[in-house]
C-alpha cells in the first residue's frame, strides 16, 4: 500500500510540474541542455532535412537552437549558404558556435534575441524553423508574425513539436495560430507523438 501511495504522489507531482510548465511557458535554461541534447525520436534531422527542403545558397533562420542539435546539419545543407541562430540565452548561443567551430563550420551567425522582436530586416530568409520551442514562448501568436514578417515571400516556416515535451503544440492550434499570422499550411511529416508541419508565406 505504501508503495501504491508513493507511486501516486510521485505521478500527481509529474503532473502537477507539466501543468505549471504549460501555463508559465519558458525557455529550457542552460542548466538543463541535457534535455535538448537527448536524442529527438519522431522529430529526426532527416524528417527535418525533408521538409525543410534547404537549397544551396540559402539563408535560413533558427529560432532556439539549443546546443546546435538540427543547427550544424543545417549549416552544412545550405553550402555556400548561411544560418542565422537565434536565442534568449547566450550561453545556448556560445554554446553552439563552440560546437560549429569543432566541425570546422563558419557559416553560422549568433543573436541573442526575443522571438517576438527579432532584430532582422522584413523578408530576410529563404526558411526558418523551430523545434520544441514554439509552446515555450509566451506570446507565440507574436512569434509567429515575426517569423512571418522575416521570411522572404514565398518562403517557409517549419515548426517541430513533441509529445512529451510540456508545452507541445497540437497540429490544430499551430494551424490556427499560423493562419492568424498570415502563414498557409502546406503539410506536415510524423504524426501526433512528433511532427514537423511546414507553413508558406504568401
């Protein structure tokens, strides 16, 4: 019995600590980079790879790099291309171009920044994308119109989500939130447990 009730608790505790993440959403701090450093089952860089669809010469956009887990690969897609990261954390951005640097990648600019005020010109990236960070924005409608505001006409937004992760986004709400910022929907990859969806600028 004391063990039923021990399982019990620890299982409220779980939960109660999901939902306290869910309604004070918040970027994964530095401390913790073992979270986005584990492997990403269902959201796989190939997955991304495929729907993101980087071409030669591009400039992409990552908002919340973490440690650089899809952020090298990116860079090393794009080629002659480039890759802007962007991050609240500075300590998440140092850490990635530390990694880039160990691969020889050069292609990599870092800003410390807000989602929902990002310091780029109107139209200008080919694609950006977003894993796991969407729901850990406070006001992700505003992070959307910025993501919006900065890709190039045309242009492409992946969003990466996990189920699992305390501030998952279901496909419906990132669809209604996406269209409010004047983003379409084109499609997706994975399903439920993990997926990536991708949105054009008109």
């Amino acid at each position: 019995m004391r063990l039923k009730a021990l399982l019990a608790g620890v299982a409220a505790a779980i939960a109660g600590a999901a939902l306290w993440w869910r309604k004070n959403p918040s970027a994964c701090p530095y401390g913790q980079r073992f979270w986005v450093e584990a492997p990403h089952p269902f959201i796989t860089r190939e997955r991304l790879r495929e729907i993101l669809s980087v071409r030669d010469g591009e400039r992409i956009l990552e908002v919340g790099p973490g440690t650089g887990y899809y952020t090298l690969d990116v860079a090393e897609w794009v080629g002659d291309g480039s890759v802007d990261i962007l991050d609240l954390q500075q300590e998440m951005l140092d850490h990635t171009i530390g990694r880039a640097s160990e691969r020889g990648i050069s292609n990599i600019t870092a800003t410390q920044s807000d989602a929902t005020a990002m310091p780029y010109e109107d139209a200008s990236f080919d694609g950006a994308y977003l894993t796991a960070v969407l729901g850990e924005i406070p006001d992700q409608d505003a992070a959307l119109r910025e993501l919006a505001r900065v890709i190039k006409p045309g242009g492409r937004l992946v969003v990466g989500e996990l189920f699992g992760d305390p501030h998952y986004v279901r496909l419906g709400n990132l669809r209604l939130r996406a269209a409010g910022a004047g983003l379409e929907y084109e499609r997706r990859v994975g399903k439920a447990p993990g997926y990536f969806a991708r949105f054009r600028r008109p």
